[in-house]
C-alpha cells in the first residue's frame, strides 16, 4: 500500500461512510460478513466508502443509520460524493467483503449483503467494476481517490489491488 502522511487518511467504522476527493485514502477493517462498498468519479477523483452491517434498510423501521445498511448507504454515499463534484453518470462501484465467516448459520448475511449491494447498484445504474466478495476470511481496505484502485488485506490471501 501506498505511504501516504496520516492526515490523508479517513478511517471508516462499522455503519459508518466517508466520501472524499483526491489525494486522500479512505480505510475500513473488520469486513467479515460486513460489506465495504465504494463508489469513484474517475475524472473529479471523488470517491465513498460504507461499511454495511446489513442488507436493507427497508427491513429496520426503527434504525436511522443509512450507512449500516447496503441499500441505503449505497444511496447515501452517491448523493454525499455528488455534492462535491462527482458525476452520477461517471460513478463506478468495487465490493469487498460478504464473508460467511461462521459457515454453519442460515441467516447468510455476508451472501445477502453482497447480493443487496448489486441489486442497489444496478437499481441505481451505477456500474460494478471489481469486486472481492465471499470465501471464509476477513477484510481490511483502503480506497486510494487519487486512482480509484482498493488494497484489500487479509491474514489469509496477504495483499491484493482490485
């Protein structure tokens, strides 16, 4: 991964988002079954991050937190990266995470979160260009909006760029 000085990087939690333009890295860890999406605008170097907890927002009518979920946070991270200069029309979209980290529980909430996350996106006709979903491991990315490229970390596979 690229050195970059500290206060260039944005650390994203869990249910949390970050949106930022170039020369800036946004970082999340602890994606098992959690699911980190980014959107980038190529030309403005304008780039999001969200780590979703859950699949929709449309099963939580109590929850008021958008970016804990795929759906709602997928929509929330567009409208915040539009308001500083991206373009809907040039927006593409990476996955990462969607782990089944426990293989044996029927909720699959990794494969629902991932499925949730495409199904927003193509919804939302925003084009998915890699992705890093699935398997048994955790996950720790880092989106550069100076390129639009992911690290993605894991104890299991090292490290990797999508």
């Amino acid at each position: 991964m690229p050195d970059m000085p500290d206060s260039s990087l944005i650390i994203v939690r869990i249910g949390d988002f970050a949106v930022a333009r170039s020369p800036v890295r946004i970082k999340t860890s602890g994606l098992g079954s959690c699911v980190g999406i980014t959107i980038y605008d190529r030309k403005e170097q304008v780039g999001g991050l969200v780590h979703a907890m859950l699949p929709s927002s449309k099963e939580d009518h109590l929850e008021s937190n958008p970016a804990k979920y795929a759906d709602s946070g997928i929509e929330y991270i567009i409208e915040e990266a539009i308001k500083i200069g991206a373009s809907r029309k040039r927006l593409e979209a990476k996955i990462v995470g969607g782990a089944s980290m426990f293989p044996r529980t029927y909720l699959n909430i990794g494969e629902r979160n991932v499925k949730c996350a495409k199904k927003t996106l193509d919804d939302l006709g925003i084009s998915l260009v890699a992705e890093d979903t699935g398997k048994n491991y955790g996950r720790t990315i880092i989106l550069d909006t100076s390129t639009g490229i992911i690290f993605v970390k894991s104890a299991l596979q090292g490290c990797k760029e999508i």
